[in-house]
C-alpha cells in the first residue's frame, strides 16, 4: 500500500525490522531515531 501511495505519508518501522529486503523506492526522505544497538 505504502508503494501504490494509498497509505499515509508516514511508513514507521526500526532499523532492525527496516533492514530485512523491504524496499521503499517510493519514499525520498528517511529520519532516523532508532540508533542500532550491538553488543
């Protein structure tokens, strides 16, 4: 839904779950809050 731009402009996830293929080419900004964490 978030590609066919029929979903809020908004698209929330952390950068773990981010990571993981999903491709979002129909997004041109990208905020950053969740700093990853390695032990």
């Amino acid at each position: 839904e978030f590609q066919a731009g029929n979903a809020p402009p908004i698209f929330l996830l952390t950068s773990q779950v981010g990571g993981l293929g999903l491709t979002l080419t129909r997004a041109d900004r990208v905020i950053v809050v969740d700093p990853a964490w390695n032990p």
